[in-house]
C-alpha cells in the first residue's frame, strides 16, 4: 500500500489484516515503483496525492512492468482524476473517506477476478449463437463481433439463463457485485450497445425485454 497519510495507512492495514490479508506499506515515496512490486503484491492500494509524483505517474511506471491489479484510493475523486487514472492504467477508484465495507468488496471483487481459476466453458452456445469467454467475441452464422467486458458480462449471464427472465438487479450484481456507486442507467447504456452489436451480426432479436421483469433469451432448445 502506498499511501502517504501514515494514520490511515495504519487503519487500512489494521482493517486488512483481520480479514487475513497480509498488508506492506510502501515508506520510501521517492521509488515507489521499486516499493510496490519488490514484495511481489497481489494488488496494489495507491493513493492519488503522494509526495514528489502522483499515483497516476506511478501507476503508469507500475504497468510498464506488472498486470497487477492497482486500487487507487484518494479525496480528490472528480470524473476527470478517475478518468486519468482508469486510462493509465488502474482497476479501480476508492474515494476517501474510505468505507471499510466497500474497500473489502473491491479488494475481494479483484483479487477473485485476477487469480480464481475459472473451472467453467470457455465457450457458450445457444441455438447458433457462440459466446468465446476467452477472446469476448460472440459469432453467428460466419459473422462474429468483439464485446467489452460488461457486454460479456451481460450477455454470458442471459445465455446461461436461456430461456429465463434475468433480473436488472442479477445483472449488476453479475457486472459491479458490491459497487454501490454504480448508476442503474449505465446497465442501461451498456444493454443498447450489447443490442446494437448483435443487430449487427443478425441477432436483432436475441434480447428480450420483460417490462418491469428483466431481460430473455429465449431458446429453441428443450
């Protein structure tokens, strides 16, 4: 953990290590590169304001070498600053004060996504429709189109559900778990692009809407 406010780190650290992690605070601010990756961390705690260069210059430093997954944590949580730091590099964005509960979500939400081996198919399909998990593409019928990671997300949840209604609440908390600042409308934003992706590749009519339900996908299949 790099952060430069010595009382908060030492809470952090305290919050952490009864949960059973174990927690390095970075003390020497000037090479916090060489800090950060010298104990070989599974995730890095970065705050945005720290003495001589930023967070975001060593985050972008930390990239240059190491995928591990980087939290910054910072008071200065304005779209332009996360914007900056998501672009350089980092998972994540934690405002201060920092809440316990949602710090524990997003470190758990993270190191489960980066390291938990994921036992389950690599592909998906669904009456013609192939979802590869692997290269976030799906294909249908010779075509194929690449998706984000949230329209994955979306689309993997529908398909494993095929021919039952999924929830707007199931799906995100399938895309931001316990992130409680996400606004419903961006799942919203994400489904018409998932929609408009699909309509390109002759799926105009994959997803269905359930008024006051969810979305469906329906299955030719028994």
């Amino acid at each position: 953990m790099a952060e430069d406010d010595a009382a908060l780190a030492s809470a952090l650290r305290t919050t952490l290590e009864k949960q059973g992690y174990e927690v390095v605070l970075a003390d020497d601010f000037s090479d916090v590169t060489n800090e950060a990756l010298s104990c070989k961390p599974h995730l890095i705690l970065l705050d945005l304001m720290l003495p001589q260069y930023d967070g975001v210059y060593w985050c972008a430093a930390i990239r240059q070498s190491s995928a591990v997954p980087i939290l910054f944590l910072s008071a200065a949580a304005e779209p332009i600053n996360m914007v900056m730091a998501m672009n350089l590099g980092a998972d994540d964005f934690i405002p201060k004060p920092v809440d316990a509960s949602v710090l524990l979500a997003k470190i758990h939400a993270h190191l489960r996504r980066a390291y938990e081996v994921d036992s389950r198919p690599t592909t998906l399909e669904v009456d013609g429709v192939v979802l590869d998990l692997g290269s976030g593409t799906v294909s249908f019928a010779g075509q194929k189109v690449e998706l984000t990671r949230n329209e994955l997300r979306i689309l993997h949840m529908l398909m494993e559900k095929a021919g039952q209604t999924v929830s707007r609440q199931a799906l995100m908390i399938r895309l931001w778990e316990n992130d409680c600042y996400v606004e419903e409308n961006t799942l919203t934003v994400n489904m018409n692009r998932l929609r408009r992706k699909l309509s390109g590749v002759g799926l105009s009519d994959l997803i269905h809407t359930r008024p006051g339900e969810g979305y469906l996908i329906l299955s030719k299949k028994p």
